[in-house]
C-alpha cells in the first residue's frame, strides 16, 4: 500500500507541475504578471540599455536594488509568451530625482524609431501653483481661474495658442476661416533622410503630392517603405508602399524614384502626413498643390555625398524653442543660423542644444548638408508654407511664461508612493506595437537628464499580460493544442 502511494505521488509530482506550467501559460484567468527586480535575471524581461547610462546596479540601506540612469534614452526589452495577449501593463517602480518629465513608450515604428510615449512622472503638473481641477484622470491648470470645470473649458475654448496640452487631444477641430486653395503646385528641392512627418490642411481641392527619392544604400538591407495620409480622426485615408530598388548591399546609388498621389473628395481639415522609410531613402524634392507644409518636430537634412559636387544649404523657419543638432560627418561641422543666433556644430557625432529666445517663428539656415535638428514645433521650408494647427505641446523645456500660455491640460493620472519608490503604469495594446523575435522594445525617456543634471533610479520593471478571461470550452481547446497527438 504504501509502495503503491509512493509510486502515485512519484507520477502526481511530474504531471501536477506540468499542469501547474500549463495554467500559468494559458493564463485562463486573463493575466499573466511578470514581476522583476533589476538585480534578477528574468526570462521576460532584459536588463535596461546601454550601459554606459546607467551606474549599474546599487542597493539602499534597506537591501532594495536599483540602476541610476545618467543619461537620455535608455531601453529594455520584452519577450512575449507562448499564449497571444491583448494587452501589456507596464509598471516602474522608481526615485525620481528631480526631472520635470518621465515617459516610458513601447515602440511602434522602426522607420521612425517612434514610440508611444505615455506619462510616468510629471514634475511640471505635479508642482504647479496654478489654479487646479482634476476629473477623472484629466487635470487641468489655470493661470487665472475662469473656468469652473474642466467640461467647461472644453466647451468654450480660449486662443490656441494659450493653451499647453500634455497627453490630451482637443476634439474642437482646428479651422482656417478664411483660407483660400493655394492654385498652383509649389515646389521644395531638398534632402531630407528617412522618417518625415508634415502636416497640411485641405479645403475645397484635392490631396496632392509627387515625392522624388533614392535609395541611397548607404547600409546593408532592404529599403523600402510606406506613404500614409492621416485625417484629424486619426484615420488612415491613404497609403501606399514602395520597395526597395533591389539592391541590398552598401554603397551603391539608386537612380531617382518617384510617387504621384492625387486624391479628390477629401472633406476640409488637418491632414497629417508620413513619408516612412530607412535612414538610406533620401527625399530629393517635394511638390505639393496644398498650401501648407510644416514638419513636426524633426528636419533630418542628408549629406549629399556622391550626389552633389558640393554640400546643400538649405533654409527653414520653425517656431521650435528648444532645438538639438547633430552632424554625422566631421567635414560637415557648421554653424547654424536660428533666429538672431548662430549655433556652432564643431564636432560630428555630438548633439548640441540651444534655446531660441526669439518669439514667434524664426528663420533658420544651415550651409552644409548632413545634420539632424530636432524641436519642440514645427518646421517648414518655406515663410509661406509654415502653419501650426496644434496647441503647445507640454515637454520638459516649455516656456509658459514665453510663450504666452494660460492654460494645461493633461490627461494624467499621477504616481502611487510607496516610501522610498514611486509606481506608474503605463498600458499598451500589443497589436500596435513593433514585434522583434517575439520581444517589444520599451524606451524610458527622461529628456532634460543632461540640462537638469538630476537622475533617476529604478528599482523594478513589472509587466502583466492581459486578454479577455476564457470559458470553460476556450480553457479546454487551449489546453488539448498541448497534447501530443491532437
């Protein structure tokens, strides 16, 4: 009897922890939550990179692990499970040291290296003596109260322009009163690399577009890309792909492509624009029959090596206020003209940040090709082609005072304290995300880490997985795939 008993348990053990394994791999229940120190080794989670950002791990007086981060971005990455989840909550368990702005973003484009950032830490609302009415999980700050609800403000909106969003679309659709249809199609020669972003507005005329490009091959691969046309309900209303020329190896020259879109019966409206493709595809020249055409946030002027005999100027105007320039060549060090100011780029592979004291728009020049500048607006190439239909968008550097602006609003639900670490949660659906070997890319931004010389340490990185909760038939399929033989 007890030889027999011994014998059952000796069976039990193996197929009770394989049925252990399995639930928590099927997740019946909906969720599967990782939990991770940064100390531990985690099968889900990796270790936050690069290194040299980091101090490594450290503990505090009372055991706790943590990484101080040093320096702007840093990322992790997160492998998926065997079973297909909607949902990815992540949570950071963190000390801040006094940055106005922490955001985590999963990555959604590899084009663009572009992430959806969502808020963790907000020092900027978070510290505000300005007038304050929060509502479910939206806040809204005031220089001088005269709005006695955040549904009344939305309702009768102030000037754009006195308004600072954080997280937070307007719905109130922005519109020109008088705006008139350009007539005639305009022209921009320029070398703009890789990912671009414009926004444009219709009215009574088509949509159109004709963009000349290369492939410069500059690295090995593929080069291909997308052109996607976004209307103000985040709908996609055009989109269209080209390949790459064919030729996967480095430093061979394609000839000049082109794309034509000419689309009728568009309804008036912002429409935002996405010229999708590797650092090698190069846009030569754009003509457009819309008036407006201003880039968001980037200018990424190529180099024009093996193209022209010599570099390319290019003139811009922004009403960026917070800019960053980098070269990536050491034969195109410059100085860039931005408003009153020239801004000095002596060495390659080093970015340079300068604040545009100036009000308004600005023009800008850079004499050579090859440097990367990016801002907190928008950028056109042209005086008259220079529209903004967005309010100011709240980041670590905005002005308010500069700027003009009277009102926040910000959807922006706060951080749990917990003593020594502060939780945020950051929520993701995982069909939105770009998938590499079944892993997602996350990126924790701290932006002003270099201006405000304060760090952040992270204790913890959790994640759950979340997806509707299965019935009892859904639990039994899930379940058979596993058996050998079904």
């Amino acid at each position: 009897m007890i030889k027999r008993l011994a014998q059952l348990i000796i069976v039990l053990i193996p197929v009770t922890l394989f049925v252990w394994l399995l639930v928590i791999d099927i997740a019946p229940g909906g969720e599967f939550i990782v939990r991770h120190e940064v100390a531990e080794k985690s099968a889900y989670i990796n270790s936050i990179l690069p290194e040299d950002r980091t101090f490594g791990i450290q503990y505090n007086a009372d055991g706790d692990a943590f990484t101080t981060i040093i320096n702007d971005p840093v990322y992790f990455s997160v492998q998926l499970p065997n079973t297909e989840f909607d949902q990815i909550e992540v949570e950071l368990e963190f000390a801040n040291g006094g940055q106005s702005i922490i955001e985590l973003g999963g990555l959604v484009d590899i084009f663009s290296e572009g992430y959806d950032l969502q808020p963790i830490h907000n020092l900027i609302i978070e510290n505000s003596e300005w007038t304050r009415i929060e509502d479910s999980g939206v806040v809204l700050l005031q220089r001088v109260s005269n709005f006695l609800s955040i549904d009344n403000f939305l309702l009768n909106l102030p000037d754009r322009s006195e308004i600072a969003t954080y997280q937070f679309d307007l719905e109130n659709a922005y519109r020109i009163s008088n705006y008139s249809a350009l007539g005639y199609q305009q022209t921009f020669d320029v070398s703009l690399r890789g990912y671009h972003k414009y926004q444009t507005y219709i009215k009574n005329e088509n949509f159109n577009l004709e963009l000349t490009y290369m492939d410069m091959n500059r690295t090995i691969g593929s080069d291909g890309g997308v052109i996607r046309v976004w209307n103000e309900s985040d709908q996609v209303m055009f989109e269209t792909e080209f390949k790459d020329d064919g030729n996967e190896t480095d430093n061979q020259i394609s000839s000049k492509q082109s794309i034509v879109i000419d689309k009728s019966g568009w309804p008036e409206g912002v429409y935002s624009v996405e010229l999708s493709g590797t650092s090698d595809i190069f846009w030569r020249q754009i003509k457009t029959s819309q008036r407006y055409l201003t880039f968001v946030n980037k200018l990424y002027l190529g180099d024009d090596i093996g193209y022209l005999a010599d570099s390319k100027s290019t003139s811009f105007y922004t009403n960026s206020k917070n800019l960053s320039l980098e070269t990536y060549h050491a034969d195109a060090t410059q100085r860039v003209t931005l408003g009153a100011d020239e801004v000095k780029i002596p060495y390659s592979h080093e970015k340079v940040t300068h604040t545009v004291e100036d009000a308004g728009v600005v023009y800008g020049h850079t004499p050579a090709g090859d440097v990367k500048i990016t801002g907190d607006g928008k950028f056109s190439l042209s005086a008259n082609s220079f529209f903004d239909p967005d309010p100011v968008k709240l980041n670590a550097f905005t002005n308010l005072d500069a700027l003009g602006v009277n009102y926040i609003i910000a959807e922006y639900p706060g951080v749990t304290d917990g003593g020594d670490w502060k939780t945020a949660n950051a929520t993701f659906d995982i069909a939105e995300l770009y998938k590499f070997d079944n892993s997602i890319k996350f990126i924790i931004s701290l932006p002003a880490i270099t201006t405000l010389q304060e760090t952040v340490d992270v204790h913890a990185i959790n994640v759950i997985f979340k997806k509707d909760p299965m019935n009892i038939w859904e639990f039994t399929k899930a379940v058979l795939k596993y058996l050998p033989g079904i």
